[in-house]
C-alpha cells in the first residue's frame, strides 16, 4: 500500500504492489503500461518488459482470463529466445505449459512440455528450478494425456550434473 502511494514508485513496482494486494484487474494495466515504459527506455528494458508481461499475464490469470493471459506471455516470450537467457525463456515457456493444463488443452500442453523440457535438458543448469518445473510440467502433461507410465519413467530421470 505504502508503495502505491509515492510518486517515486516505479511502474513495474507499482503493478507488482497493485498484484500483490489482489488489485489483478489493476496491476494488469499497470504492468502493460510497465511494459511500453520499459520498451521505450534505455538501459535494460527487455528484462523489464519480460517480467512486466509476465506480471500481466499471471494477473490475468487470476482474473481467469486465460486467452488474455496467453497473449501476454506469448508477447513475453517473443522477446526471449533459447539462445540468450535459457532460464527466462524456461520460465515463459513454463508459464504457457502451465495455462495450456489449467485450459485442459491436453494435447497442445504436452507438445509444449516435451519441447520445453527437451531445450531444459540441453541447457544444462540441472538443479535450477526453472528446469526442474520443466521436468515436472512434462511428467504432468504426459499423466493428463494417458501415458501414466511415461510419466513415471520421466519422474525416474536422474540428469547428470554439469561442471560450471
């Protein structure tokens, strides 16, 4: 609340304050509008942008708009790309795997998490949480879809740790 009353409160802030108490109608605005502000700044407005678009998809998720939530982060997604930071891509990509189960959109959920668990496992990074939620997001979508002992023989994957 304190954050929503200063001036100084940046815009991401304020829509990560507006999330925070439950205002999701609001911080999805208000993240947007963090969103342009980011694109149009200098310095490091991706990254900003990136997560003011992922606060707006999560917001309007809660608001149970789930389209309206894919589009923001597809939009966050296109800013992103395997080849540059694996892990905020791994997050993205987690996020619409996760839509697609709340959506019951079985088939198109597992696609999506075989592809993200398959560039998780090419990353390497194997204890990070970003990929173990891949992992996890794919054992899930591969129960949904019937393929229970799939499943459990993904959930036996031991990854092999990687030096540094």
């Amino acid at each position: 609340e304190q954050l929503l009353q200063r001036a100084d409160t940046s815009a991401l802030d304020r829509a990560n304050a507006l999330f925070a108490t439950k205002k999701f109608a609001q911080a999805e605005a208000a993240a947007l509008e963090a969103k342009d502000k980011a694109l149009a700044a200098a310095g490091k407005p991706v990254r900003d942008a990136i997560q003011a678009l992922r606060l707006a998809g999560n917001a309007a998720l809660e608001q149970i708009d789930y389209p309206r939530a894919l589009d923001h982060f597809r939009a966050a997604a296109s800013l992103t790309n395997p080849g540059g930071d694996v892990m905020v891509w791994l997050d993205i990509q987690n996020d619409i795997t996760y839509l697609y189960y709340l959506q019951g959109r079985c088939p198109e959920g597992l696609a999506q998490a075989r592809s993200v668990w398959q560039s998780a496992q090419q990353a390497g990074h194997n204890d990070a949480p970003s990929v173990l939620k891949a992992h996890m997001r794919y054992a899930s979508a591969l129960d949904d879809n019937g393929q229970a002992d799939a499943a459990e023989e993904t959930l036996k994957f031991r990854p092999i740790k990687r030096a540094p």
